[in-house]
C-alpha cells in the first residue's frame, strides 16, 4: 500500500438503473503527477467524489493513503487536498476569513505559501469570495489547498473556465506540488496541452468503464496514425483490430490504431495503398482519436448536411 | 471547531436578526391588542407558532445552505470528524436560537411586569408557558435539523420529520399540567428526533448503513409525520364528502328551557332556521307581547368538584393545564373604570385602574386594602369560575362565601360552612352587564349536601341537593314573578334517562312538585359510513376492522356498509401486494423484508408509504451468469453466486503494470 | 543559462524528445560548447513548467548518448565530444553510407569534384567544424 496513494478495485456506482462508474480498478503510483482524462459525463466526478468519501460506491472499493474511501479518517482527510469541480467555497467570506477558517483546522499551514498563490492571482485580502472571477476563485481554491500541505493533491477539472494566463498559474502550482517526491497529484482536465506538460501517468474513463491506465509516454507510444494515400477512391475498410478511428478523404485513408500490432502491417499492405506515412501524435490528438467514436465517420467538417464548400 | 461555530453564527446571523426584529414587532402588536402573557389566543399563539417558526427555520438554514454538493464537500473534507461540525453547528444554533426567542420574550415579559403597562396583575407563573413554548421551539430546531439532513426521495417524505414537532407542541399545549410535565415531553420529542438527526448529519446518506437507533428514530419521525399529513387530508376529504351529501344540513338540537312563570318549555333548533319554542307537549306558545321575555333567566351552577384534590384529570387539564389562562388568574369583573382579577397563585384578588393601568388594592379578609399594602391572600383557595363573563358577585372558597361589590370594593363574608359540609360553589348573576337582559335577583351557595339562595346578602331559602355529581353535571336554577324557585338538574349521561329532575320550590324551599323529564329526541343522521372512507384508508387496518366491528356491535348499519369493507380489505391486500413488490427493491436482508411485511399489515397505507420514504429502490440488472436479475449492490448474485462480469475489452485498451514513474 | 530551451506541447513530439533534440543540435551547431552548464532537473522542469520527470528523462537519454555528464551535487554539463564508437567502427558506420552516395553520384553522372563540393556545401550549412580535435576512445 506505500507504492500507491490511490488504489481501487471494481469501484462501481450506480444512480438508479444508471451506471456512472463501470467496475474502475485503477492504481495511483505515490509521487506521480497522474491525469484522468474522459468526456463530459464519462463518470471523472462520479469516481473523484467515491474517493473523497463524499458519495458511496454501489460496490467495490477503493484505499487512499492507505485508507477505506468509506470511512476516512479526520487525519487522512487532513491530508488530503480536495478541490472539486467548480472551486467550490464559501462564498459570504472573505479571502482572509477563508484563510483563518481554513487554517485553523490545519497544524501545518504555510501562510507563506498562500500568500504567494494568492499574489499570483492577484487576490485581495476583503474580496469576498463569491465576488470573485473564475480563474480568482480557482487561484483561492488552490491557495487554499496547497497552503495545507497535503501529500495527495485531487483536483476535478481545476482548469475549468480558467484564462490561459490563470492555467499557467495553476500548472506552476502543480509543478510546485513535484518539489516534494512523495507528495502525488491526481486530477481530471480537458486541456489536453496541459496534461501533456504536467502529468506523468494518464488514466482514460470511456462512458465509465476504465480503458487506459499507464504512463504517458507507455500511452503515446501504443497510439499509432497512418496516411494512406490511394491513386483514387481507397478501398472499404476491412475489420482492423484495435482500430480507434479512421478518416476517409478523397484519395486518402487515416487510421489510428491502438496497441498495434504485426497483423495491422498485414492489413494495410492487403489495401494497396501507393504510400503510407505514420504521423506523429500529440497527446490531444490521441486522447481524441480514444475517445471519438469507434470505426470510420466523418469531422463535421465533412458532413453532407453543410452546403459545399466554395472551391 | 470553533471555526465552524463562528462560521455558524456569521453565516445565519442576519437571518437570527431578521427573526428577531419580526417576533419583536409581533410580540409588541400582541401586547397592544392583549396585553396578557397569558391570555387566550393572542399571545399564546404568537409564541406557539412563532417559536416553532423561528427554530424550524434555523433548522433548516443551518443544514440547507451547506447541503449543496460543492459546499458541503469544502465543510466536510478537512481534519475534523462530522460528529464534530454537527456538535458546533447544533451549538452555534440553540445559542441563536435563545437570542433570538428569549430577547424579545424577555423584554415582553419585562413590560408586562413593569406596573402601569397592564391593567393586570402579573405572577413570574405566568411566564412559564411561554418560556415553555420558548423551549418547544428546540424541537421544531431539531426536526429543521433533520428536514434539512435527511437524503430524502421526494420532497413530501423530507418534510415529514415536522409532524413529530407538530404532535409535540400540540401535546404541550393540552397535556401539561405544570412546566415539568411540559419539559417531559419535550424532552422525549427531542430523544425522538435528535438520534436520526444526528445520524443524517454525520452518517452520511446511506440509510441502511446508519445505526440501528437512529433508523427507528429518523422513520418513526417520518410515520408520525406521514400519519399528520395522511390524516390532515383524509379528514379534509371526509369533511367535503359529508358537506357534498348534506348531511350535516339535517341536524338539529331540542333544549329545555325555563319559561318566565316556572314551566318548562322545549326549544327546537337546526343550524340556519330561528329557533322554535313550544311548551312540553309539542304545542307552541301563544304570541307574547314585544317587551315580555320569552325565556326566564337563570343561573347555570356547575356540580363538579372544585376541589383540585378530587377534580377529574381531564377537568384539571381543562382548568389548570399549565398553559391555560385559568391556572393563574381568573377575571372577576371588568368595566371601563377597573379590572378585577383573583390571582391563583397569590390567592388574592386585586384590581386595577383600567385607564392608568395601575393597581388599586386587593379585596381580602380585612376588606378593601389599598395599593400601598400587599395584596391580602385568603386562607384558603377561592372557587372562581374560569367563565370570563360570568363575573358573579359572588366568590367563596370551601369554607366561606362572600359577596363582592366592585363599585363600592366591598367583600362580605355571607355564609360559612359546616365542618364537613364545605362549599361547592357559589354562583351569581354577573356584574357589569345589562341587569335587565342577564342577571338573576339571586345568589346561590351550593355545599355537597344543601342549596342555599341569598337575595340582598341574606339567605332567603334553601333546600336539599338531591341529586349530585357525577350523576348531575350541572344545576340550573329561575326565580319566578311571584318568588317561587325552579330547579333544574341536568344528567351527566347522554344516553340515560331521564335527562333533567325539576323540583319546584315555593317562596319559603318547601317542595311544590318534582317532574322528571325524558330525553329529548336529537335530529341527527349520523353520516353514511361511506364518507369516512378517506380515514379508513389511512388508517392502520388493524384499527378499520376494529371500527367495523364495533359499528356492527352498536348496530350502526349502513347500507354502504358491506361495500366499504369489500373495499377496505382489497385496498389492504393490495397495500400487502405492494408491500412485497417494493421491499425486494431494496436490497434488505430476507428477515428485514419479512419485518416490512407485517409491519404494513399493521399499518396499512402509511407504512407503506413510509417504505418508499426511507430506502432507495436499487437497481436490478440480468446476471451474466444465470441470466435472473439481480441487485448491483451485491458482488454476488444472489440466485447463482456468481460475480458481475467485467466490462467487455474492445481491443483497444491500453494498460500497463503500474511502477512509480517510467524512466 | 543562455540557451533558450522552448518546448510546445501538442506537437507530435513528446516533450522529452524536443529537449533532447534541442540540445543535440545545439551541441553539433557549437551554440553550447563542452563544458556548459544546463539549469538542474527541477530548475529547467521549472521554467519549463513541465513534469520534472519528463525532464530526467531527456537529461537521462542526453547522458546515455554522451552528450551531457551529469555530476551527482554538481550539476549537468555539456559534455566533451567524445567518440561513443571506436574509431574503426565509426568507418565501419559510415561505410555504407559513403557506399550509397559514391554509386548514386555515379550513376547520375556526377564527377568527383562535384561530389566533394556537394558534400562540403552541405557541411558548411549544417556548421560543421572543418576539422576538430578528436579523443580517441
């Protein structure tokens, strides 16, 4: 249990005959800066908020810190840094009554460390909190946070609504979390740039069933693209395994394929193709050819509902 | 934790402000159209709605406003256990509570009791009932509480909770006969709903997984509440159908009566028509002329024991129960001039100025005394009647009898009572009011054994009680024209005969002649059963079968008697029918599900009701392995044992054996 | 720290990989000599605002083909050119390139001397040094 802040098994929630989170065994290294990526509705918060001990799994389990999400203890949650989807706050207080109320709670508060994230953000010590900006209550919600040292950082969607200037901030303060080897990060985010710089395991939620869990690298590696170009029309497409999507244009095909394999060199030599490119992938780019819709279907761009484009 | 309890206060401050500022302006209003702390209707309803009003809401307040996903994730997600931030918010609210209750309450009761605000006089007593209603409002607090707490499925059932407040003010309002009593039961409501408050605050929103205490706690609040609501509209509908069938346009009353020269007479009366007045045989009277008086007047004097040793427990609710006017004072005779009070806890009777609403003096054993002495306390407790506009010149206690004057403040000892014969009342016409429409040229001193009737102070006659309570409940007696007397005993029975024994006394109480007179017929068709039908279906079928027999036993029949039953019992089976669908929905253990069961046989609709109220129905989805539904709670299945299978890989998956960086 | 490391996520590149190339070209174009020190893991994960790990793995790739020297409290360094391979195979390496371009200049009509020319012309852009002192491994 010392290898993983976070570890679940089978962790499953149902709201009425709805299932959000699919049986998600998943296993947070301690010290990793680890990213959970999913469409909206993909079950994030569903299983963020399981953990926290804020909702009840239908069934399963899941230990963080080495604890029972279920029956977190005051001191686990004491090192916990929680902030949900919407930074959520307080909104009456001020940012300095927020500050004492939160830090009287906490033995090991950094008051410097506030201040700075708060400088940062540019926050005034009488601004009540519900008057704030989005990017101003993220930067309260995160000083708030880290203030409190904690040795697991969870963040739902902390980027949500932010100005990219306000992302930076808060991917500084992720970078700042790294200072400490055994302090870990585990959040969900559709900044996908973002992801990429900062995070060093990925997990994909798929309508709530858990389809990636690896290092990033191990992910990027596994998710490969080819152009194939045709003389003309390209041929149908056979059932290719792993086959995450493909793109059909006039004269030419683009796969992307997950875990390929020898057989897919097989395959797209049966199709005849003049030339065939491998392009390189961006994190985004893979995330989004995972997560899109299975098999051949065409970009908007392409739809025959649009009126033509005038050539 | 201190944290949270400041929080607590700043947060629901200004809303403890606002509540206070508005019971101050109502409790000011109420003052100024009765200045009573303990005068029927105003005050007492003032604080027995606004105190619950008050606490409920900060109930509410405290759990709403933090109930939301986000703030209630950035309350509870820190170092500190649950239990602990309920403890300091349940603080932080019953310190606002009693601010924002006892502030106002307190300045009120400081008016009252500071001299020249009210014309009457003030007891610290007489602030215990609504200290008591101050109090009360703790468990409306608590039920806010857990309206506020609970997880509840439909926006009805959360509600419920507030019945059991609803049934504990009540039951203060009727039951107490002292403040402790009044404690009582507010203490066993707040052991009812505290345990499911608690546990709905700390324990999260699994019900099932709450202690078994708080469970039973939490649903009996929810049964109580239902069966308020349940039996609110029941009632209701039972009240429109019987106003739909006009029934109750058929009901109508026959009363004796006296007439002026000693006969008595039969009044018919029906709701809407003018009453009709005939003489015993049925026939009407002939015409009178416009100024002579149809009825005689007379005084009603009550036989029941005034002794507060032998009085029945429902009289001494009746009379004395801790919130009622009459435990503490009871008016003697007011007019523009002077309000006269005798004071039961003083057991003095003292008056004051109505304009300068300051007190004159007290009329006592050495007569009238005037403000500069303390008020002079009777030996012994005087018998007053709680009638506020029977004001007789008359008042005695067990021993003595004496006649008060007002006007004159003067208080004569008339009649004192043999040793072992002692008073049961003394009655009089009232004072103050028009001599001609109301008062009798009489007083009456009534002992266990004998009548005696004053006139001018002096005893002109008196005669046997022949018939006492609790055969009798009351004696009316007339003076004729021509001096002879009439008495009147009216039958405690409603069913036995006869309904009154008259006795006809000449000028000197010799017996002229006795008559007894039967039972009146009473008009009144009894609604048909069918009407009741709402009631029925709320109430535990238990108790319907038990209602049917006793309707049959009494021979009530009805025609519409057999299709309600038919119709009760199919509504019971389906209730049962349901029963047994619904509880395997919810994941209970198989002698959990069979507890249900029977207990809805007891309960009929409303437990059934409170099965849907408490639990969720999980869902049910087809096990891979056996193919029956099973409940997606359980790892098992509960028909084959097999586990849920695991999503289906769709070849794209990318998993790696997970180490702690990848270099 | 001179150098301006620039990394854009979204590229098809992975980070790690556009350090490395960074100050591969760097080190054959001369704009770091041998001996340069490099910002610490975490100080470049810093200004970068990257993942320190991404970095270590650069740093890691960068030191397992010679070209920094990572000393334990002292600090990264560009590392002194320095030959991974022996002398004979390095020729052994280039062989069958030299093989490819002789037949494929000849095959095309291209004489010696049009060759060689092509061949510096290419060098010079690339800012090759036209000789350097090399170590012998």
């Amino acid at each position: 249990m010392n290898d993983f802040a976070i570890k679940t098994t089978g962790l499953t929630r149902y709201f009425g005959g709805k299932c959000a989170v699919d049986q998600v065994s998943l296993a947070v290294p301690r010290g990793s800066v680890f990213a959970l990526l999913g469409r909206n509705g993909s079950g994030k918060s569903t299983l963020t908020r399981m953990l926290m001990g804020l909702l009840e799994p239908t069934r399963g389990s899941a230990n963080v810190l080495g604890e029972d999400c279920r029956h977190l203890s005051p001191a686990a949650r004491g090192r916990i840094g929680y902030v949900a989807e919407g930074h959520p706050l307080i909104d009456w207080m001020r940012v300095r009554d927020l500050e004492s109320f939160q830090k009287s709670f906490y033995p090991k508060w950094d008051g410097r460390l506030f201040k700075s994230v708060v400088d940062q953000f540019g926050l005034p010590s009488d601004a009540r909190a519900g008057r704030l900006s989005r990017g101003q209550r993220a930067g309260l919600s995160l000083a708030l946070t880290l203030a409190t040292r904690p040795q697991l950082l969870v963040m739902d969607d902390p980027a949500m609504g932010l100005d990219p200037v306000a992302r930076r901030t808060l991917l500084e303060a992720m970078i700042l979390v790294t200072r400490n080897a055994g302090h870990t990060i585990f959040f969900s985010s559709h900044v996908l740039d973002d992801v990429e710089r900062v995070a060093d395991h990925v997990a994909i939620l798929d309508k709530s069933v858990l389809r990636v869990s690896c290092p990033v690298e191990f992910f990027r590696a596994r998710i490969k693209r080819l152009v194939l170009t045709f003389g003309g029309t390209p041929p149908p497409l056979p059932p290719i395994p792993g086959l995450l999507e493909a793109r059909r244009d006039l004269t030419q095909l683009r796969l992307t394929v997950a875990n390929p394999g020898p057989e897919l060199e097989q395959l797209v030599a049966s199709l005849g193709a003049q030339a065939v490119t491998e392009v390189a992938l961006s994190l985004e780019d893979a995330v989004i050819a995972y997560l899109g819709e299975r098999g051949e279907k065409p970009s908007l761009l392409q739809s025959d509902q649009l009126e033509a484009v005038a050539s | 934790m201190k944290a949270i309890f400041i929080k607590e206060l700043r947060e629901n401050g200004k809303w403890a402000a606002l509540m206070l500022v508005a019971m101050s302006a109502v409790l000011a209003w109420g003052l100024s159209t009765r200045p009573s702390l303990v005068g029927d209707f105003v005050m007492p309803l003032i604080t027995g709605c606004g105190f619950p009003v008050i606490g409920f809401a900060l109930g509410l307040l405290q759990t709403l406003q933090d109930s939301s996903p986000g703030r209630w994730g950035f309350l509870t997600h820190r170092p500190i256990t649950r239990a602990q931030i309920l403890s300091a918010k349940l603080l932080a609210g019953i310190c606002l509570y009693f601010l924002v209750a006892l502030i106002p309450l307190g300045v009120a009761i400081y008016w009252v009791a500071t001299p020249g605000h009210v014309a009457a006089p003030f007891a610290w007593q007489m602030t215990l009932p609504r200290l008591a209603d101050a109090i009360g409002g703790l468990m409306w607090y608590a039920a806010g509480i857990l309206v506020g707490a609970r997880h509840a499925r439909w926006i009805g059932s959360r509600l419920m909770p507030a019945g059991t407040a609803l049934v504990g003010s009540i039951a203060a309002l009727w039951f107490p006969l002292n403040m402790g009593e009044a404690l009582l039961i507010f203490a066993i409501v707040l052991a009812i709903i505290l345990p499911g408050a608690w546990a709905a605050f700390a324990g999260g929103e699994d019900f099932a997984r709450q202690p078994i205490i708080a469970r039973w706690t939490a649903g009996l609040c929810v049964l109580i509440g239902l069966f308020c609501a349940l039996g609110a509209l029941a009632g209701f509908s039972t009240s429109m159908l019987r106003s739909l069938t006009g029934v109750e346009r058929d009901r109508g009353y026959n009363v004796y009566e006296f007439a002026p020269d000693g006969r008595m007479l039969i009044a018919r009366e029906s709701p809407g028509i003018p009453a009709s007045v005939t003489d015993l045989q049925g026939k009407p009277l002939p015409l009178l002329a416009e100024s002579e008086p149809t009825r005689a007047n007379i005084l009603v004097v009550s036989m029941e024991d005034n002794d507060p040793q032998h009085m029945s427990r429902e009289r001494r609710r009746d009379e004395q129960g801790f919130q009622r006017e009459g435990k503490y004072l009871r008016s003697i005779g007011s007019n523009e001039l002077a309000h006269w009070y005798y004071v039961v806890t003083r057991n003095t009777i003292e008056g004051f100025n109505a304009y300068r609403r300051e007190y004159i003096g007290s009329l006592g054993l050495a007569g009238f005394v005037r403000a500069t002495g303390s008020p002079q306390p009777f030996p012994e407790p005087m018998y007053v009647s709680q009638d506020e506009y029977s004001n007789p010149g008359i008042v005695a206690s067990a021993k003595t009898a004496y006649e008060l004057d007002l006007s004159r403040r003067t208080i004569v000892p008339v009649f004192d009572a043999e040793p072992g014969d002692p008073i049961l009342i003394a009655d009089g016409p009232p004072m103050f009011y028009d001599p001609d429409k109301w008062s009798v040229p009489f007083t009456v001193v009534v002992t266990h054994t004998t009548v005696h009737v004053f006139e001018s102070g002096k005893e002109r006659i008196h005669t046997a009680l022949k018939h006492v309570f609790p055969e009798t409940i009351s004696l009316e007696i007339c003076r004729t024209s021509d001096g002879r007397y009439v008495l009147a005993y009216q039958s405690n029975h409603p069913e036995k005969e006869p309904a009154e024994w008259v006795d006809e006394l000449d000028p000197q109480g010799r017996l002229l002649h006795e008559t007894v007179l039967p039972r009146l017929p009473v008009r009144n068709s009894p609604s048909p059963i069918w009407t009741n039908t709402p009631i029925l279906f709320v109430a535990p079928p238990a108790a319907d079968l038990w209602a049917l027999i006793w309707a049959r036993s009494q021979m009530i029949s009805d025609p519409s008697d057999l299709p309600v039953t038919i119709a009760l019992a199919a509504f019971g089976l389906i209730t049962l029918c349901a029963t047994l669908l619904v509880v395997r929905q919810m994941g209970l253990s198989r002698r959990a599900q069979w507890a249900w069961v029977l207990f809805n046989g007891l309960l009929g609709f409303p437990g059934l009701t409170l099965l849907l109220s408490l639990f969720d129905r999980i869902a049910k989805i087809a096990c891979p392995s056996c193919g029956k539904r099973r409940l997606v709670t359980r790892e098992q299945c509960e028909h084959c044992n097999a586990p849920f299978a695991r999503p289906a890989p769709e070849g794209i998956e990318v998993f790696a054996s997970t180490s702690a960086g990848d270099k | 720290m001179e150098f301006a490391f620039s990394i854009s996520p979204g590229t098809g590149s992975p980070i790690f990989r556009q350090i490395v190339d960074q100050v591969r070209l760097a080190v054959v174009s001369g704009r770091l000599a041998p001996g340069t020190q490099l910002p610490s893991v975490r100080a470049l994960a810093e200004r970068l605002v990257v993942n320190p790990n991404t970095v270590a793995k650069a740093y890691g790739e960068l030191s397992r083909e010679g070209i920094i020297d990572g000393q334990q409290g002292r600090g990264v360094f560009i590392a002194e050119p320095r030959q991974i391979y022996t002398n004979a195979e390095r020729s052994r390496r280039l062989a069958p390139f030299v093989e490819a371009l002789a037949n494929e200049g000849v095959a095309l009509g291209f004489t010696s001397e049009e060759l060689l020319e092509s061949l510096r012309r290419r060098l010079a852009k690339m800012d090759v040094p036209a000789s350097s002192r090399r170590k012998p491994s």
